[in-house]
C-alpha cells in the first residue's frame, strides 16, 4: 500500500511540474505567437493547442534537445539520429509551424479567420491533424489563458 501512495504521489508531484513548465513556456513565448498571429492569421490559441499536443509545449525531451516544440520532420540525421528538424531555437519552431500552414491549400481561405475549430476541422480533413480532438479538448479548457 505504501508503494502504490508513493507511486501516486510522485505521479502528481511530476505532473504538476509539466503542467506549470508547460504555463510558463506559454506565457513566455505568448507575445511572440501573438505577433506571428497576426502575420500570419492563424488563431493564437491553435498554435498553442498543436504545440501542448505535440510537446507539452517544449516539455518533452525531443522538443528539447532540438527546440521542435510541433513535431516537425525533415531529413534523417546521422549526427542526431533523429528525422525531426533540429532548430536553433523555439522560436524558430513556431514559425516553422506557421509556414507549413500557410503552405496548405486550405489557408488562403482561412487566413485571417479567428475560429480555431474551422482551421481544426480544415486541417483534420487534409489529414494534417491526427490529435483534432485532442487540440479541440486543449482549446475548450482553459488550460492557461491564451487569449
């Protein structure tokens, strides 16, 4: 009994910490998504929906070894043994992101719209988005305040 309270508690205890690793990357990086936003016209709250799904936002250990916070592939490596693109740093990860987006034939009409579900459900039926429900779950709660 003793064992399985200790387990529980150390679950919770590292939970807890993802959680508030995850807020504080957010809040971080919260006015440059803004900026890229707006360049962009991708909802805010999207990109950081992916991001929680894809990495606990910078939380996981591939995301942090190569500052890939979406996931995003390129061509194997030999030196990082990895086909996830390493990059020099976060930032240059959200706007990776952004610009696979925009290279999608469903943003012309979805730039600018701030509906997040819209580009959730344009983006599942391109079958770019296999966690949609997970982002959508990610958006209604109100995980931190993204907005």
């Amino acid at each position: 009994m003793k064992q399985i309270a200790l387990f529980f508690f150390f679950f919770v205890y590292l939970t807890a910490n993802a959680v508030e690793g995850t807020k504080e990357k957010i809040q971080r990086y919260k006015p440059f998504i803004d900026s890229l936003s707006s360049v962009y016209g991708i909802p805010a709250k999207l990109i950081i929906a992916v991001g929680i799904c894809e990495s606990g936002f910078g939380q996981s250990k591939q995301s942090i070894k190569q500052n890939n916070y979406f996931g995003l592939r390129g061509k194997y490596s030999k030196k990082s043994k990895s086909s996830y693109t390493h990059f020099a740093r976060p930032e240059d990860s959200i706007i990776a992101f952004c610009e696979v987006l925009a290279s999608k034939k469903y943003y012309p009409n979805l730039k600018g719209d701030p509906d997040s579900m819209k580009w959730t459900r344009a983006m599942a039926k391109a079958r770019y988005a296999a966690n949609a429900n997970r982002w959508i779950s990610l958006m209604k709660k109100s995980f931190v305040r993204i907005d």
